[in-house]
C-alpha cells in the first residue's frame, strides 16, 4: 500500500499538483499537510493530521463511484476525520473558495493528540 502512495505521489493529477502548491511546506497557513497518505486499506489525498481533516479530489471517474466513495467517506468519518470533497475543475475554476472553505473548517477544528492512541499518565 505504501508503495502505491508513493506512486500516486510520482503521478499526480494536475488538480492535485495545483492544490498542492498552496498546501505544500506549511504554506498554506502554517498548517502541515501530507499527500497520498495511507489509512487502513484507503490512500487519502491530502491530510492534515493535526486538525484531522481529510481533502479528495474527485475526477470524472468518481461520478461511476458515488457509493464507493460513500462507503470510504463513512469509514474515514467513523475515525474521527472530517472529509472535505471537491471536483478537479472546481479546484483551477474556484481555487479562492476552496481555499476559503478548507481555512474555514480547519478553524472549526480542533487539535488533536499527535498519536491515536496516547499512553496514559
């Protein structure tokens, strides 16, 4: 699985490539996000583990698999994430609302413990 994130990573969308770039080395707010990270048997897109929020982009493919990504989305929410869902064309047609809404709910959000599983005092 991992080897499959990085070869995600190799190959990027351009959608992705593009959103990325605002969200690459802390820039975008100084929040830190991976790309093509793996959780459980699923590769995310984009991450911030510390807020817990999870960004998707979706491409035409995803219109055939709207329960698919139904199911995923449920499974990623019961752990606690919070799952963001935006099409391709909407990230080169209306990047400053996408960029609006992720800093919009990433102030809604609250830190979370580094580690899932803290060990007890």
């Amino acid at each position: 699985m991992r080897q499959r994130a990085r070869d995600l990573r190799k190959n990027s969308t351009d959608a992705e490539n593009y959103l990325w770039y605002f969200l690459r080395s802390r820039r975008f707010c100084e929040f830190k996000f991976r790309r093509q990270y793996v959780i459980d048997n699923y590769i995310v897109d984009f991450i911030c583990i510390k807020k817990q929020l999870i960004i998707e982009l979706d491409g035409g493919q995803h219109a055939q698999a709207l329960n698919y990504d139904a199911k995923r989305t449920a499974l990623l929410e019961s752990k606690g994430y919070v799952v963001l869902r935006f099409w391709n064309n909407e990230i080169f047609t209306e990047t400053e609302g996408v960029l609006n809404t992720i800093f919009n709910v990433l102030q809604t959000l609250k830190k979370t413990d580094p580690h899932p599983s803290p060990l007890p005092l």
